[in-house]
C-alpha cells in the first residue's frame, strides 16, 4: 500500500507549551485515519502541521514521498488547493453563493470555466444524496446538507488527502452518522486519503485507524477493519 | 432591583482587549469626524446668516422725506478687483439726531471719515492716487468697528459729508438695475434696514446648499461607523444568550455602548470644533475671513448635534444587532438574499419625472435645496435596487472567481454594498453639479476700462475734456471718449451715456485711473469691469466656493465611510475568509472580490449620479439663462479620479486586516 502522507518526527512549541512532541504518522491512499485526544492534547496542531497549515519546528511532512515542510507559503497555498481537500466544523461555505457554486469555486480558481466547473461540481450532489439541492444557499441547508456540500467542496479537486477538523462537531447524533458515512465511503471510493480530528468515538470508529494523541505524543494507535 | 446592564456592559468593554478598543476607537474617531463636519456646516450656515444681517445698515432703510433725519448714499469702488462699501452720511439741518452706524461710536460729523481695519492698512499700503485719493483726505482716520462689519477682511469706509455735496445728492443714487445692490440713496432715520449687501446675500442660500450635499455622506459615515464590531457583539450575543441574558438586555447592552462611543467621539468632534474655531474663522468664504463668534453655533446646536450622531451611530449599531438577534445564525448565514422590489425603481422615477417638471424657469435656492434632498431621499431608495440588479447581472456572465463572489455579494445583501458606496456616489452627484454650475451669464467684458456716468452726451463731452486732464495728471494713458445710452454693450456703462476711458497697463493703472476720475464723476464713484460683474461673480464665487468645499468633504467623509465598512465586512466575515484561505484560496482572490464588490456598483451609480449631477446643473444654468462653463469638466475629471482613488486606497487599507485574521485562524495548542 503506498504511503501518500507522512509525518516523521514533528515537534511544534506554542512558547513553551509543547503541541507536538516527535510525532510519527502514515497515511496510505484509501485510508482513514481518527485523531482523538483530550482539549490541548495537540490533535488540531497534528492535523494542521500535516495538511502544510502549520510549519513544525523540527521533522518532516512528505506528499508522496516529497518534503512539503520546507515549502514557501504560496507554494503551500497552492498544494493545498489542488492536492488537499478540508472540511471543517462549520462556516465555511461562502453564504452567498448557492451550493453548486461553493462546490465549483475550487475548480474555478484553478482556472477550470465556470461551465465546466460547476458542470463537474453537480455530478457530486446525487451521489452525496443532495439532488435538487444545486441551487440552494448555505442558509437554506440543513447542518448536515451544508456539511455534504462541504464534502463534496473538498473531493471536487480529487485530492489525493481530504482533512476534517471535527467535521461533525455541530452536528446531531444521527445526521453526525450519515456525515461521516458519505465522508470516509466517498473519500475511499476516491482513492484518498482521510485524516480526521474528531472527540466522538462514534465517529473516529467509522475510520481504519485511530490514534489518540496525548500531551503531543501517540498514546496508542488501534486498527479497524471498515466495512 | 438593580439592572446588570450598564455595570455588565462597562465591564465587557474594559475586557475587550486591544482589537476591542482599537474598532471602538475608530467607531468614536468616525463619529468625531462626522460631528466635526455637521457642527462645521452649520456654523457656516448660521454664521454667513449672522454677518449677513451685520451689513444690512448699509442698504440705506428709506425714511419719508418729512420724517428723515439725515441722507445716506451707499456705492461701491472697486481696488485690485475687491470691493470697497462706501457710505455716505450727511445729518440734515433742522432735524434730530441720528443714531450712530453700527461700528462707530457717533454718527459722522462733515469731513470725518472710517475705515474698517483692512481699508485702513489697504490705504497705508497703496500709493494715495490708486485709493486714498478717492475719498476726504481728514487729519485721522476714524475705525469702523466690528459690529458695522461682516469680515475683519471687509473694506468698508464712512464718510461724513455736508447735506449739499455731490456724494449725497440725487445723482449718487441709484439708475436701476445697472446699480442693483451695489449703489443706493436714501432719506434715512436710522439703520434698522434689513436688506444684507450683494456680497452677504447669497451666503447663507449657498452654504446651506453645501449642506444638504453634504447631510447623506456625514449620515453614511456615523452608520458605518455603528457597525463597527459588529462581528464582536454577535459573539457576545451568542455568548451571553447561553448565559440566560434576554435578547432585551443585549440590546440594551449594545445600544449602551454604542451610545456610550458615540458620545465620547461626538463630543470630541465637538470639542475639535470649539478648539479649532480660532482656525476655522481664518478660512475665508465671500467677503473674507470670519470674526470667530460668528462661527460658534452655540449650545442648543451643539447639544443637538452631540445627541444626533449618538443617536446615528446608537441606531445603526442595535439595527445590525436585530438582524443577528432575528437570526441567530447571523449575517453569515443568513437564508434568503435581502431582495429589493421593484417599487424603489417606480419611486425614484416618478420622484425624477417631478424633479424634472419642477426645474424649468427660476428656482428659488430654497426650492433647489427641497428638490435637492427630494433626490437624495429617492436616489438613497434607488441605489439598492441598482446595486441588486447588477449583481444578478454580474452573476450571471461572470467568468473569474472573484467577480463572482462580489456578484453574489452585490445580489445577497445589496443595501451593504449600496452603504459602502453611497457616500462616494452622491459626492458624485456634488461633483458633476458643480462642474457645470459655473455661472456665466456672457455679459461683454471690457476690463480695461474705467467710466464715469453723465446725464446726457453733452454732459459726457463736457467731462470728457475733464477725464483727460485728471488722467493726463495722474500720468495714467488712456484714449477717453464718450458713449451714448443706446450703446448696450460697447462699454462697462451698458446703456448709459458717459465718458468712457481705455486704460492701458494692469490693475495698478485701472485704479490710478477710476482716483483720477472721481472729481469729475459728479457725486458718484467711477465705474470698472468689476461693478458690472459683481452682481454675477458673487455668486459664481460664493458657489464655486462651496462646490469646492463640499466636494473635498463630501470625497472625505466618503472614503473614510467606505474604509470602514470594509474593515467592518472583513471582521464580519472573518472565519469564511480565514477558512477559504487555510483551503488554499488566495489572499489576492479574496482581495479582488472586495475590491469588485465595490468598484462594479460604484463605477455604475457614480457614473450615473455624476451625469445626472451635470444634467441637473445644466438645467439649473438653463434657468438662469447661463451659458454653460465646460471649463468645470477639468474639475469634475479631477474630482472623480480623485474620489475613486481614495475610494480604492480605502479598501486597500484593510487588506493587512484581511491578511491578519485569515492567517492559520485556527492555531492553538490542541
């Protein structure tokens, strides 16, 4: 199985609070990773650091083998509008534009037409079971439709990693179910890679692995066979 | 029991931290600025009132001939192009007393004669032959004191004079309306008239026109400034609401500190103003500079102007409040774009059709300022419906991604977009208003010329010889002839018969020779290219004045307005840029959006508003029977670049703020 991301070694200090303290991680393709871990245990700064949002202080982050820690910020930038997908907690659709639209806006800024793009961005709503939802604005949605269409925002790209930071924080019990179902099913199905920082075991449990993160360090890593 | 509302509030502000204090820093600075600006307006428009009513005893306040006391015969003389008042005044025999003229301690005795302070150092600077010579040459000069004088600027002299002398005869009178304001005679009783002189007449019409141009954008800004933080209060309200308070005391909460910043910067903009005063008075606006009480608009004004822009800035500040309250998702989630009807189109064009029926023939200024804020009240209707409609536009063929987002934006919330724009887009209006309303009535212009009326031709021949050798004398060269009073516009007599002579050399040589000329104008004072336009150039000068004025103001308070609302819309929207940028957006996409969102309905309404401003000032000339100045298209180039670059600098100057708080937004230990 190849490795698309890894992290070696990554240390990172807020002053002298330490976030991460040597951590080492692998993410092969179609594979889904948990990060779990009490309130300032450093899960978010993992998931940061890996995705190029945060530089650590020491160690290395490789796409596929190449070093994107040592990256210059438009680089970065650009790696993580084309090769990463992200999706968050909440509010990150651009509230006046209609669903389709925020589907297609990272296509659009690769210069893909707005025809096309927004062509190619609909094909994701049935299968995300958001049909007839195309020309709805975020308002209009409910919690977990905004979050389908965030999922649908970050796999549009086909990246070769998808990172959710608490992609099911805001959301209930039920909906947070069906969210992370379509999440880690679509994501395999597109052959990336899913990193997720979540504090609901529930949810972690629909990822291949999960690796609790305490004090900046692993504290252990379990292994799941996914249905 | 006590309310927590006030001690809550004041304890959350002084918890706010840094970026807390800095909005509401620039919230109180808008607020100062704009409370600055409106006392400032209404200072010039009371205070041109008041020196206006200073020169009414100058207009001669006609008494019956049984009961008058004395005569008084009012002319104007011009030196280097500006206007000298001179007054005349002869008691008559056998009758009382007459009271003294304001500015001086008595009334004037046979041979005295005052001059206001700059006509006394005027007299010191220039030879005697160009001004002094045209008056009495008394052992001293008497001063006519502040309370005769509109300006400390004014060049004004009285002159005793004996109830027989040519000065004070029928023939110093007036001949109609070649004298209309500027020559006059009378039997008088007193100086109780109420009629202003030419040169404060129109003062006050004109700076209120200013100050209805310049009302919306100072309205514009002490809004923007209310919605300052208020991304901050929509977390507090969040915040607090969980806590258990009622959507009442949040309101309360924030019309209390809304109200609390917006009286502190209103009062220091009030405080500016008092302090600047002295400043203030020194810029000069008609007949020169002010005397600095006639500037302070005193406290009932100053209250009212305090309580308005607190009040503004209070209402602004709970309107956004509401909106969030009503929704608690808030503005960035709001469900439906805030659609504008067709009705605002239906109102400002029927208001248009009025406007347009109402502008032929002479206005009366206050009927131009009614009609004037008539079009601003429909347009500030009119705006959002435009701004709408081009962002469904825009939308529709956008092709780049940051056209679209400011499409979207345009359609989704266009009373925010308008907001942003609306100042600089009715300063557009002032702009193209102004360009044109250069008045020039296209009468002939004869500068070299210096003349002096006669009864009749004979009369003219016989002071022709006479002008000769006065100017001969006073080694001015000059080719002297006579005209008829049926030659309209041959020469500055325009119709009347006299001796008419061409001067040649400068400024210097013309009022050399209008001395020269004054024995022989038999009681009158001789005439030049300046007293035939006067009555024109006053008010070309007083509203070229105020166009220049309001517009660098109207351009001020309108970036400053449109400075803030972005700063304001960076800070609302903070976590969906912070968000899009940690996805890989680029900073400059989201820049250029800002940017679009307002240069697409700016470059749409201004251009509109300042082609409707040149219409509307063209109609205004055609009214007048003007001809139209296209010398004002320099301005208005000048004035629109001028504006659309401050407009864009403006914008520019949050981009740091945008590049701030969507640095890694999410950066904490965890």
């Amino acid at each position: 199985m190849s490795i698309v991301l890894a992290g070696h070694g990554l240390i990172k200090k807020y002053g002298s609070t330490t976030a991460l303290a040597g951590v080492d991680v692998e993410v092969a393709a179609r594979d889904s990773l948990a990060i779990m871990g009490p309130s300032g245990s450093g899960k978010s700064t993992l998931l940061h650091t890996l995705a190029g949002i945060i530089r650590p202080d020491d160690g290395q982050v490789l796409l596929r083998g190449e070093r994107i820690d040592r990256l210059g910020e438009n680089k970065l930038s650009a790696l993580r509008r084309k090769r990463f997908g992200f999706v968050f907690q909440f509010g990150q659709l651009l509230p006046e534009l209609p669903a389709e639209e925020n589907v297609a806006l990272p296509l659009m800024l690769e210069g893909v037409p707005r025809g096309q793009a927004v062509a190619r961005a609909r094909r994701w709503f049935a299968p995300l079971g958001l049909d007839g939802l195309e020309k709805r604005r975020p308002g209009q949605l409910s919690g977990g439709q905004a979050q389908r269409v965030a999922i649908a925002r970050a796999l549009v790209i086909e990246p070769d990693v998808v990172f959710a930071d608490e992609p099911t924080g805001a959301l209930d019990q039920h909906t947070s179910e069906e969210v992370v179902r379509l999440l880690t099913s679509v994501t395999r199905e597109q052959g990336a890679a899913l990193v997720m920082v979540t504090h609901d075991a529930d949810v972690a449990a629909h990822c291949g692995r999960i690796l609790q993160v305490r004090d900046g360090r692993i504290s252990s890593h379990s292994q799941y066979t996914v249905a | 029991m006590r309310s927590p509302v006030l001690p809550l509030t004041w304890h959350l502000a002084r918890s706010a931290g840094r970026r807390g204090l800095q909005s509401r820093l620039l919230a109180a600075g808008a607020a100062a600025v704009g409370a600055f600006v409106l006392l400032v307006m209404v200072a010039a428009c009371l205070g041109s009132g008041a020196r206006a009513d200073r020169t009414a005893w100058r207009v001669p306040d006609a008494a019956p001939a049984r009961a008058a006391t004395a005569v008084q015969a009012t002319t104007t003389t011009y030196v280097r192009h500006k206007p000298v008042t001179v007054v005349s005044l002869a008691q008559l025999p056998d009758r009382g007393p007459t009271p003294a003229p304001p500015g001086l301690s008595a009334f004037p005795r046979r041979g005295e004669v005052y001059l206001s302070p700059a006509l006394a150092e005027l007299v010191r600077e220039l030879p005697a032959r160009q001004l002094a010579d045209r008056f009495p040459r008394p052992a001293s000069y008497g001063t006519v004191g502040a309370a005769g004088l509109a300006s400390p600027d004014e060049l004004v002299a009285v002159i005793g004079r004996a109830p027989g002398d040519p000065a004070v005869s029928a023939s110093a009178g007036s001949l109609g309306w070649y004298d209309e304001g500027q020559t006059a005679r009378a039997g008088i009783t007193g100086f109780a008239g109420d009629k202003p002189s030419l040169f404060t007449g129109a003062d006050q019409q004109t700076a209120l026109l200013g100050a209805v141009l310049l009302v919306v954008p100072v309205v514009v800004l002490a809004a923007a400034a209310g919605r300052l933080g208020a991304a901050r209060r929509e977390q507090r309200l969040a915040a607090l609401r969980l806590a258990g308070a009622t959507p009442r005391q949040i309101l309360a909460m924030t019309a209390a500190e809304a109200a609390a910043v917006g009286a502190a910067g209103a009062l220091a903009g009030a405080l500016a103003y008092g302090a600047l005063l002295p400043v203030l008075a020194e810029i000069p606006y008609g007949v020169g500079s002010w005397y600095t009480g006639e500037l302070w608009v005193g406290l009932p004004w100053l209250a009212a102007v305090v309580l308005g822009v607190t009040v503004l800035l209070t209402v602004s500040a709970v309107t956004m409040l509401r909106r969030v309250a009503a929704s608690p998702l808030g503005v960035a989630q709001q469900a439906d774009p805030r659609r504008t009807r067709v009705i605002r189109l239906v109102l400002f064009a029927a208001a248009l059709v009025y406007i347009l029926q109402n502008t032929e023939g002479q206005l009366s200024n206050r009927r131009l300022i009614v009609l004037l804020a008539l079009f601003y009240g429909v347009f500030w209707l009119f705006g959002p419906w435009v701004v709408d409609r081009l962002g469904r536009v825009a939308g529709r063929f956008a092709r780049r991604p940051a056209t679209l987002l400011a499409a979207r934006r345009l359609s989704d919330d266009p009373r925010a977009a308008w907001r942003t724009v609306s100042g600089l887009v009715l300063a557009g209006f002032v702009a193209g208003f102004f360009s044109v309303t250069q008045l020039d009535i296209g009468f002939p212009e004869h500068p070299d010329q210096v003349a002096v009326v006669s009864q009749d031709a004979a009369d003219a021949r016989h002071t022709a010889a006479e002008a000769r050798t006065l100017l001969d004398r006073a080694g001015v060269e000059a080719r002297v002839g006579t005209v008829d009073d049926d030659d309209f516009s041959g020469s500055v007599l325009l119709g009347n018969a006299g001796v008419v002579a061409r001067v040649s050399g400068g400024p210097a040589q013309i009022d050399t020779a209008i001395t020269a000329l004054t024995p022989a104008a038999n009681g009158r004072l001789p005439v030049s290219q300046d007293y035939v336009s006067a009555p024109d150039a006053t008010v070309t000068d007083r509203i070229a004045t105020v166009s220049a004025a309001t517009l660098i103001l109207s351009f001020l308070v309108a970036t400053a307005s449109a400075g803030l609302t972005a700063a304001a819309n960076v800070l609302d929207r903070r976590r969906v840029y912070g968000l899009l940028r940690l996805a890989g957006t680029p900073l400059k996409v989201l820049d250029r959006a800002r940017v679009r969102e307002t240069v697409l309905p700016l470059v749409v309404l201004a251009g509109g508003t300042t082609a409707m401003g040149v219409f509307g000032a063209y109609q205004l000339n055609k009214a007048a029977g003007a001809t139209v100045d296209s010398s004002g298209a320099l301005q208005l180039a000048v004035c629109v670049t001028a504006g659309a670059l401050a407009m864009l600098a403006a914008i520019g100057a949050s981009r740091p703020l945008l590049r701030r708080v969507t640095t890694n937004p999410a950066q904490t230990a965890d």
